[in-house]
C-alpha cells in the first residue's frame, strides 16, 4: 500500500494512502481463534455494506482526526504532483466517525 504525505493551501499535513476492501477484510482475521470472532456482536468487514463508489477501493486522506474518502483510485495516484492531491483533497468525502461506547447501565454496575 502506497502512502503519501503532502500539505494543502493552508500548510496542513495530510497523509493519504489508497484503501482496498479486499485488504480490509484480510486484516480483520483474529488469529486468536474462531471462539473469539463468534463471540463478537460486531460483523467482519466482509459483510457490512458499502456504497457502490467504494466498492473498488479508495483514497484515504488524514490530516490529525480528519479524514476524507476520494473513489476510485487514480491508476499510479502516488505518482501524482501534490497540487492534483490538493484537488483530489477539496472534491473528497469527509468521513464522519462515531465513538463506540460500551452499555453504560451495565458499565456501572460492577458486578460483570
């Protein structure tokens, strides 16, 4: 996987690198065994849906917490002059996230 790093017009640092959901889906192999993953009440990444776009992969760029997604990915895009990375960066989709939590009526109670 390609990554690359380069600044925008305001001088902030992005790092970008290129995101296959093949490859997503390799990684979320839990080599501790298949006892754990069974038990897990998240779905591997093979099974969530994705947007169609997305489907062949995409850009990933990230600057601090901030992330944007650009699809497709350009043939040979590391290759690429930062200023087309700069538009690439102003047209990409941020992605919003979410901060998983854990049931805070059991979480307090101290008797799991």
């Amino acid at each position: 996987m390609p990554k690359r790093q380069f600044h925008d017009a305001t001088g902030a640092s992005w790092d970008v690198w290129d995101v296959r959901p093949s490859d997503a889906a390799r990684s979320s192999y839990d080599r501790r065994g298949a006892d754990r993953e069974s038990s897990s009440s998240e779905a591997p990444l093979s099974t969530l849906p994705l947007d169609p776009m997305l489907q062949n992969g995409w850009l990933c760029f990230q600057a601090g917490v901030e992330r944007r997604r650009f699809a497709p990915i350009p043939p040979d895009w590391w290759e690429l002059p930062d200023g087309v990375l700069r538009v690439m960066l102003e047209i990409a989709n941020p992605v919003i996230t979410t901060l998983r939590t854990r049931d805070t009526t059991q979480a307090g109670r101290g008797d799991a």
